[in-house]
C-alpha cells in the first residue's frame, strides 16, 4: 500500500513565489505605473482606456516591437497587464526609463525572479533560496517606495485550493506563452511543456476531490498538505517508471533501476563536469541554483568551467539530499540538451562505464 501524497514545503514555496510575483507585485507595480504617468503628464492623467493606451505607445514606443504584448499594452487596462506586460512596459518603454535607471534595474529584479519561478521543472524551491528571494523583493519595495505590507503577508500565506488552482493554470498560460519566444526546438518546447503538465496533474490530483474533505496537515517536518489515497509518485505496474524513460537518453534506460537511483558521487560530479560546456549557466535554474549563487560560484572559479560545473552540482546534491540520484543528474542534463553544450558521448562512458 503507497502512503498518502504530500505537496512538499520545497512546491508550495514555488508556487507561492509565484503567486506573489504574479499577484502582490504585480499589483504595486501597477500602481506605480499610474502614479509616474500621471506625475509625468498631469494634464492628461492615465483613465485606464484605450486612449490612454495608445498615447503610452505612441510616445514612448520601445525600440522593438512585440505584437501580442503591445497590443495589449494599447488596450490601456492596467488590469489586463500581466507581469510579463508589466515589466515590458517598465523595462522597455521611455518614460520609466530615460530620467532614472531605478525602475529598470528594480523592475529587471522582479522579472528575472518571476521568470526563475516559472521556469523551473517540478516547481520546487529551497527554504533558503525562496527567503533569498523574497528579501530580493522586499530591497526592490523599498528603493521603488512600493507597500510592503501586503509582500509581508503574503510571504508565509498558505495558499488554498482555489489558489493553487490558479497559480498552476497562470505558470502553464505563461510558459505556453513565453517558451516559444526562447527560440526552443518544437521538440524541446514540447518536451518542457509536457513535464510542466505532467507536475501539474500530480498537484490537481493530490487535491481533494470535492464533498470529501480538505487538506490536512502532514506528518512531515516539511509541513505540507497530505490527503489520503495513492501516492502519485509510487510506481505500480510500471506506469510511472515507462513515462520517465521518456525524459531519459535511451542508452541511459538499461541501467538497473537501484542503481539509477542510488545518490551521485562527488567523483561522478567531477567526471561529468568535463563533458559541460561553458553555458552550464542555462541549467542553473533547473537545479535551483539562484542567480547570487551562481554569480560567487563563477566569481570564485573565474578561469575553470569545469570547477564552476562542479560546485553548481554539488550544492544541488547538498539542497537535495537523497534526491539527488544518477536518474536525476542524467534527466537534468537530458531536458536542458538544446541550451548547453554537452559531450553526450563522453558523458556516457563515464556514467555506464562503472556499471
């Protein structure tokens, strides 16, 4: 019998993230917004219309054009501005520019963070990368003068069903929207999207079934949601295990189950380290590393690629303990082919060589 599933604390806190920077930041922004229109053109103070809309991109139109962004920006709803929509307007656009680079800097922070967010694969976040992020935040309230009573708030808020409902639909809307402009391979975009889906099936089928009770907390030191019921995870059948050799080289399959899952080596760290290629930064979000992680990592390594390979993997073995398994390290490497160069062929010998 498989014991009950669990939103783990490491999944709220993403999705949490996500839902203040999509919700709460968004907001203030908002407001922000407004107040420098209207502080920049008393006499033609923003109504949230189209007319006001079209005056915003006709004036200060950014020097490169996207359509679907644009467009709603002349819509002139500053309701309808989503984050993506937002920081556009705040990063790319003259007026909250030209005069004074805060707005730009600050707005950049917030966008990197909700794009850290949405990004990363099965929605995990460490505790102290999720506070590293929310003081981020918070510095960014403070220079830009914004509310933070209601970031306070929000910071350790449980989210209910309804809300993880919503946070799961808008991360999907958004990274639906925005891959493709990352210039992935159809395959890859597919891929990425698939296992995004795949993370949200499992969320919406821990939830509980209407008429039949609500979340309990857990008998985890982690705190999270359990319901009663199948494990998601657990692998009856094969099910499961047949779907996650989809996300694995083939020549990686045959290995043994036991020994896929058994926890990387800092020697097999090292080895596989050699075969990365110098934008080993493009995985970074994908293992959780933050950007002030990465940023002393390539500052203390500043001459050898391989050594900043080997602390980035090694930190992600330390935040994820036995999690971080051959299995693991290999589906990584394997979902971010397309964005760093990797010697495929070398990283096998290592990998099956021991075998």
């Amino acid at each position: 019998m498989s014991g009950p599933g669990v939103i783990s604390e490491q999944e709220q806190l993403c999705l949490r993230g996500f839902w203040i920077l999509n919700s709460v930041v968004a907001d203030e922004l908002r407001q922000l917004f407004r107040k420098l229109w209207d502080e920049k053109h008393p006499l033609e103070t923003w109504q949230n219309n189209q007319a006001s809309g079209e005056a915003f991109f006709k004036n200060h139109k950014p020097s490169q054009i996207f359509g679907q962004y644009d467009n709603k920006i002349k819509t002139g709803n500053l309701e309808a501005w989503d984050m993506t929509v937002l920081c556009r307007a705040f990063i790319s656009y003259t007026p909250m520019n030209s005069d004074d680079s805060k707005y730009r800097d600050n707005v950049t922070i917030l966008r990197d963070l909700r794009n850290t967010y949405a990004h990363i694969l099965g929605a995990s976040r460490q505790r102290v990368d999720y506070t590293t992020d929310i003081d981020q935040i918070r510095r960014v309230f403070t220079d830009l003068d914004l509310n933070e009573d209601e970031l306070t708030k929000a910071e350790n808020i449980k989210l209910s069903q309804s809300e993880i409902e919503t946070v799961l639909k808008e991360r999907m809307d958004y990274l639906k929207q925005e891959l493709k402009e990352d210039q992935l391979t159809n395959a890859e975009f597919r891929e990425y999207v698939q296992r995004q889906e795949s993370f949200q099936a499992k969320v919406l089928g821990r939830l509980p079934v209407p008429g039949q009770g609500g979340f309990t907390q857990g008998a985890t030191d982690q705190g999270g949601f359990t319901q009663g019921g199948t494990d998601l995870e657990a692998t009856e059948g094969g099910g499961q295990a047949d779907q996650q050799d989809d996300l694995l080289p083939e020549w990686f399959r045959p290995m043994p189950r036991d020994q896929q899952g058994q926890v990387v080596t800092d020697k097999l760290i090292g080895s596989i380290a050699k075969h990365i290629g110098a934008e080993w930064e493009l995985i970074a979000p994908e293992i959780n590393i933050s950007v002030p992680t990465r940023e002393a990592i390539v500052a203390k390594h500043p001459r050898s690629i391989q050594l900043q390979v080997v602390e980035a993997f090694t930190t992600w073995k330390q935040i994820n303990s036995r999690q971080a398994t051959i299995a693991s390290l290999i589906q990584i490497l394997w979902q971010c082919n397309e964005r760093c160069t990797i010697d495929w062929e070398g990283v096998e010998k290592v990998v099956m060589g021991d075998w």
